[in-house]
C-alpha cells in the first residue's frame, strides 16, 4: 500500500485591533448568515467546492456527498460552533430564477479559544469574483463579535490561489 503525503501549512491572524470589513458583493450575489435550516445547502456547496480538489484526496469526506453532509453535521453539533462565524453565499441571475448556492465557511471556537476556519470554498464556476474574500472576512468579523483574539486555517500548499488571499487577509504561515 502507498501512502501519499500532503504539504498543508497552518497560518494564524491576530483579530486585536483590526478591522475586516465585508466588500460589497457583485451583482446577483447575496451573503446568508447561519441558519439551521441551511445545513444541506452549506454541505453541497462544500461537496461542489471541493470534490475536484486536492483536499478531497487529503480528506476523503471532501469527495463524497454524504461525506460533506456528514462532516457539516459534525461541525455544527461541536462545542465550540460559531453561527456568527459561518456563512453562506447565493446567486441569482435576476429576480424569478433558481438562487444558487455557491460559497460556503464554517467558523469555530477551539480548545485554546482560538477561531478556526473550517472549509471555506467557492465553486469553480463562482470562483474569481470575490467570494472567497468576503467569506473570510465575514467569518473573522464574527470571531471577532464572539470575542476571540486570533484565528487560523489549515490549506494545503499546492492552493497558491487560496495562499495569496490569506496572506493578502493578513494571516502568516506559522506551521508546516
């Protein structure tokens, strides 16, 4: 059996004293705070962001439909969940037609009390406008609401794209 190795850096951002305002999202597209009711919807976009990616090869759930709609339902019954944390975004074409979901994070509290980020993604046909940008920064906002002092994520180093945003946000590469 072989077993295949994943770089994933661990990169970490004070919230003390910084600001991370929401930018306005392009036409048609709309940013949904947590609500129970949008579980499924946050699972199918997670499985859609992510079941071409390398991160489905690191985790196999990420690759799987029921595995999204299980890990989704792990996240929201932790201890630590944040609903001001996690967030979803929809488009639509112009008023009448079907709302796509398309942008989905998770937000919660660690043991230590740090935010972390879980699973933020964007499907690839959204992808490029903006998304993940205000994703991020309406879930570090909501750490920020809850109190917390620092936040992290984990990506894979293969994501340069993701790599950029998250540096551009302000977070620095502390663990390989």
């Amino acid at each position: 059996m072989s077993v295949t190795y994943f770089k994933r850096f661990r990169m970490e951002i004070s919230l003390v004293g910084r600001d991370f305002p929401v930018e306005n999202l392009l036409d048609g597209y709309r940013l949904h705070e947590w609500d129970d009711a949008l579980l499924d919807f946050h699972a199918e976009v997670k499985y859609r962001s992510f079941e071409s990616e390398i991160d489905a090869n690191v985790f196999p759930c990420l690759g799987e439909s029921d595995g999204c709609h299980r890990l989704m339902k792990e996240i929201v019954a932790r201890n630590g969940f944040l609903g001001p944390a996690t967030w979803l975004v929809s488009w639509q074409r112009c008023l009448g037609e079907p709302i796509e979901f398309c942008g989905t994070v998770q937000g919660i509290r660690d043991r230590k009390g740090f935010g972390a980020i879980q699973n933020l993604g964007v499907v690839p046909e959204h992808r490029g406008q903006g998304l993940g940008v205000v994703l991020l920064a309406s879930a570090l906002a909501g750490f920020q609401q809850c109190g917390l002092r620092r936040a992290y994520l984990e990506v894979t180093a293969k994501n340069k794209s993701a790599i950029r945003i998250y540096q551009r946000m302000g977070f620095i590469r502390v663990k390989t």
